[in-house]
C-alpha cells in the first residue's frame, strides 16, 4: 500500500481525483474515493524553457492548491501515476508517494 500527495489548483481538483479514482486510487476496505485535503498556498517561479500553465517566466508566483492525499494499492501505483500526469494540468505535477507499512 502507498500514500500518494499531489498538489492541485482549485480548477483541477475535481477532473485530477476523478482520474485518480478511475485508474484504483482511494479504496479502504469497503470504502471508495477515499481522500484528504486542504487549501494550502504554493510558490513556484517558472524558468526560461518551461510551459507555466499559471505564471510567467522568472516571475515568482504564488497559487491557492490543494493538498490531496489518498492509499494506493501496489498493483494500481503505476496506473495512478500515469493518470496524474495525464490529468494535471501542471508541466510538471508536485507529488510524492510513501511506503505505507501495515503491522
């Protein structure tokens, strides 16, 4: 099992957890589309090179995100992953994913 933590802005929540669930993200026994979150600010400063789909180049910008966290099963991390990318509407998608150990 995986803690998958991505960051999102508040247009894309919706359209990015819906992908998440449909590729197997969010099941806890009996329970589906399982997940936490919280409005947050993140900062970034887009760099010569990069496609910013919010900001401008060398300018430091800061955006209303939400925090999503959410369990993965082992066989469904890749397919998550896969569809995050595809689904999020950043060059370059913040996320981590932790080993969750379960004794």
């Amino acid at each position: 099992m995986y803690k998958l933590t991505v960051f999102i802005p508040h247009e894309a929540l919706e359209p990015v957890k819906s992908a998440l669930f449909a590729a197997g993200a969010g099941t806890i026994g009996n329970y589906e589309q399982c997940c936490w979150q919280v409005q947050g600010t993140g900062q970034f400063k887009p760099l010569a090179g990069s496609t910013p789909y919010i900001g401008a180049h060398d300018r430091l910008e800061n955006v209303a995100e939400w925090r999503v966290e959410m369990v993965v099963e082992k066989a469904a991390i890749h397919a998550v992953i896969t569809a995050l990318k595809k689904a999020h509407p950043y060059e370059t998608p913040a996320y981590d994913v932790i080993n969750v150990l379960d004794f």
